[in-house]
C-alpha cells in the first residue's frame, strides 16, 4: 500500500515483539534454483578510477506460468576503504448487470483456509489521505518537479548578500563536477571536491547510487549557503537533488541534502553530504546503507549486502507482480521501472522514517516525479504472501498520483483496486479476508464505503475486513463494467479529483447513489 506515515517521524516498531522472522523468500529457493539460472554477483571495488566493475549474466527466470526472462545483474556493494587524501497476463471478467450471485465454491475444490492477513501497511493508505489534507505525513508532501537543468538554483529562500550568494555559486559549480562524475562513472572526480574526512562516506555513496544505476543527478540549491553557528570558516547549505535510475530520460524524484563546506582560501571544500531532515520522504536506502542491486526488464531490487541471496528470487517474484500492475497504470504513462527495498530488521527502522505498525509487510512511499518506491518487511512478511503483496504495492506504484490522494473518503476505492490486482484473477470466494469483511459488518460498520478506512490503532480484524470490503467493492465494479472503465472511474475520483457522483455519472453512467448501494450489497451477498 502506499503508505506514508502518520506516525511521528523516527518513531519506532518495538523491537521485543514476539513474531518469527519469516524470511520471505525462502519459499522459492527451490523454485529459484530449478528455474533461474546464476546470477553472478560482482564485488565492487573501491579503488579509484577502476570503480563500477560489474558482472552482467543473462539469466532466464522460467518458473511456469508466473516467471519471465529477467535480464539482471547483482552489485554487492561493500564498504570502500577511505582513498588516500590526494586522491583527485490477468483473465479480463466479462461484465454483468445486477443482480449479484453468492461465489460459490467449485464442487469438490476445498476452500483455502483464511490465515493471518498479510497486514498491508494501513500507513500508507491513511498517510496519502490524509497528507494533503492536515500537511503532516512524511512521504506524501513531496516537493514539485525537480529542476531540469544541472545547477538550476531554486533560491527560495533569503537571496543573502552578494558574497552569500557567490559562494553558493561556487558551491553549486562543485555539486555539478561531482553530479557529472557520478553519472560518468569516475570515482576519483566525485571524490575530489571532497575534504579526506569526508571521502570515505561519499564513497559508500557513491557505490550505491552506481550499483542503482543512476543516471541522472541534477543538484539545486535551496538559497544562500550559511555560516555554521560558532563554527568559523564552515558554512550549511540545502540543496534538492533530482535522480533517476536505470531510465536515463525519466521525470527525476528529488531528495533534499544538507551539504556542510568548509572554506580552503576562496574555495569551498565538501565535508559532508547528509541527509535533510526536512525531507518528506525521510532517508532512503542508499542514503543509510551499502547496498546489493539486481536489476531486471521492469523492476530494480535492492538490500542489504547480508541479504543479497535473496535477490534472484525476490526478482523473479517482482518482474511477475509488475506485469500484472502495468496492466493498472493510469494513463498511458506506466513506472519506467519499479523500485523494491528488502528491508531487515535494523533499516525498516530507518528507511524512509521507519515508524509501521507491528502488522505492516510492506509500503510504497512517493519521492517525486510520479514514482513510488515499495519497502518489503523482511520480518513479517510470509512466504506464501510475499507475491500478493508484491502485486499490491506495485500497483499502488502504477496507480497512484504522484503527490498521493487528497480524500480519506477515497480509501476503499484505492486499496481496493491494489487488493484486486493482489488477488491476481482468483475466484472470489478464495479471497481470505472474507470472514473478516463477515465480522466487519457484524460489528457495527455503517455501510457506507466512505467510513470504512480503519483507524490508525484498529485491530487486525477490523484492518483486515477494511481491505476486504474495498476489494469487494471494486471487484464488483470490474464484474458490472469491465477493467478499462473501472480504472478510468479510478481516474476521476483519485487523479482528477472528481466526487464519486460526478465520475460515475460522467464515466459509468450511472447514478453513484445506485451503485454504491450495489456494492455494499454485493459485499453482503459474498460473506452472507
């Protein structure tokens, strides 16, 4: 789900929390090795000039009817040592009217028992309807486009004196010879504007953004660089960075960065690339870690070096569940590629400004430029649901609106369409939150769609039946009107910000009174 968070930023899940750490894919290992062939992980090296060394092997994922070939390659990236200091297809359904029959179970097909839920993040979804509305979710507030042209200032702030405003020139001509040598692959260029304090940092950084391919990096300042408190000779900068990885002509998500400079004469020096801690979206994963990257046709996955085994499975399962969500992409603008972090126990409290709920198995987050990145919890996550839970967020990545939806009323339409894209085409009475959406509607919901998302403190039950009645709900719109015209109906409401009376008069022509009963009754109908 997409989930920003309204929890306070850097709060924490507890760490005593008595639950087995699930290890998500080590279900298809098996699958992994029969099916996939090796991909070859390559060590990054650290020495100057002779960084970015690769290992590219074509590997061909053919696990049945969900594994596709997938082109990748796995970059361990390891911590670099410091350098010396003068170193320079889903089944379409068929549309039917009303009345709405009972699903039936096959005859003689067992039911597939309901397990604990996979619990979605409920974050996400209440932080992007709430977001723009209160103004106080991390992740969903994002900045405006990033800036298109390599040290383009924003200056939006204090313009400063002439002196303030020169150096931040200066400082700003230094970003762009470092963006350049990133994005040209020259270790030693990103490096040189550096002070040798601070080299050792920047070359983890370095590393990972390489190993994510970026190919983009366009740095702007904020306004005028500041003097440091107390601190003679240094001076504070924020700049907004725009980036892509993989697609070298993608609308760039940005990051805001403190840069921390300390005057050498006339010429600033870098001594530190932090992390702001204004950005909305909080600190993203190669900001905190180094990292192992695969990258296939459609998806990037990334983690940490002690979990880099997982990665050729987790791929095979990401490049499945993204087929699926292209097929829900609003627009004929699809993800140019999806972005998965696998997160262990340590940077799920840290990534993205951690804080989830116990439940939550994964969230997507925006971070600009029409593009969401999907968190996987490594601790949480089951086995059998980390590929529903995949085919969820990637279609919250594909659907969604760059800055998130403005309606809490909207809840049950967008995490329904995720749970229908989850769902993956099964029959409706295998769906496993129907006795949940039973003791839902035992329990005192009004029926009425707009009141169903669930509080921040619900019970897993009550998240649970939530979900459950938004996927009923757009299951029965996709069962009346097809997909095409389910999805332009999720269009009006969530992009265009259309009322659900004026959407589906104007695209279902329908009245929404009528079929907002419809339904409700359908949902009633389905759990009995």
């Amino acid at each position: 789900m997409t989930d920003g968070d309204e929890q306070p930023p850097g709060r924490t899940t507890d760490g005593d929390e008595h639950r087995p750490a699930v290890d998500a894919v080590d279900a298809v290992d098996a699958v992994d090795k029969a099916s996939a062939a090796d991909v070859v992980a390559a060590n990054v090296s650290a020495n100057a000039g002779a960084d970015d060394t690769r290992a590219e092997t074509a590997r061909a994922a053919d696990a049945g009817a969900d594994s596709a070939e997938v082109d990748a390659a796995v970059d361990t990236i390891a911590p670099a040592p410091a350098p010396a200091p003068d170193a320079a297809s889903l089944p379409h359904l068929v549309a039917v009217p009303a009345p709405y029959p009972v699903p039936m179970a096959h005859v003689g097909e067992p039911t597939r028992a309901v397990r604990k839920r996979r619990r979605w993040p409920l974050w996400t979804a209440l932080g992007l309807a709430l977001g723009l509305v209160a103004g106080a979710v991390p992740g969903v507030l994002l900045r405006g486009p990033a800036p298109d042209a390599a040290g383009r200032s924003a200056a939006k702030g204090d313009p400063g004196t002439a002196a303030q405003r020169r150096l931040g020139e200066r400082m700003l001509a230094l970003l762009d010879r470092q963006a350049t040598a990133l994005v040209g692959a020259d270790r030693a260029g990103f490096l040189a504007i550096a002070e040798p304090a601070a080299r050792p940092a920047l070359s983890r950084r370095y590393a990972a953004l390489r190993a994510l391919r970026v190919t983009v990096w366009r740095p702007a300042a904020d306004g005028v660089p500041e003097a440091a408190d107390g601190q003679p000779g240094q001076w504070r900068q924020t700049i907004t960075v725009g980036y892509c990885f993989v697609a070298p002509d993608c609308a760039p998500s940005t990051v805001e960065l403190d840069a921390r400079w300390r005057l050498v004469g006339e010429e600033p020096r870098l001594t530190a690339l932090e992390p702001s801690g204004t950005d909305p979206a909080g600190v993203r994963p190669w900001q905190a870690n180094d990292l192992a990257v695969t990258v296939g046709k459609r998806v990037v996955v990334a983690t940490t070096t002690a979990q880099r085994s997982k990665l050729p499975g987790l791929l095979a399962q990401a490049e499945a569940a993204a087929r699926v969500a292209d097929r829900y992409a609003v627009g004929d603008a699809r993800p140019d590629r999806y972005l998965v972090y696998y997160a262990g126990k340590t940077e799920w409290r840290r990534w993205y400004g951690g804080g989830r709920p116990k439940w939550t198995a994964g969230y997507a987050v925006g971070v600009g430029g029409g593009r969401h990145d999907v968190v996987l919890n490594a601790q949480t996550v089951t086995p059998d649901g980390v590929d529903d839970l995949l085919r969820h967020e990637l279609t919250h990545a594909a659907s969604l609106p760059d800055r998130g939806y403005a309606d809490r009323a909207d809840w049950w339409l967008v995490e329904g369409l995720a749970e229908y894209a989850g769902a993956d085409g099964q029959p409706v009475h295998r769906y496993e939150g129907l006795t949940e959406v039973r003791d839902l509607l035992r329990g005192g919901w009004s029926g009425r769609l707009e009141a169903v998302a669930p509080e921040a403190d619900a019970s897993d039950s009550r998240v649970g039946g939530a979900y459950g009645v938004g996927y009923l709900a757009v299951r029965h719109l996709v069962d009346r009107y097809g997909e095409q015209r389910m999805l332009d109906f999720y269009r009006a409401v969530v992009h265009e910000r259309r009322s659900p009376a004026q959407a589906a008069d104007e695209v279902l022509g329908d009245p929404w009174s009528m079929l907002h009963d419809e339904c409700v009754a359908y949902v009633r109908a389905v759990v009995g």
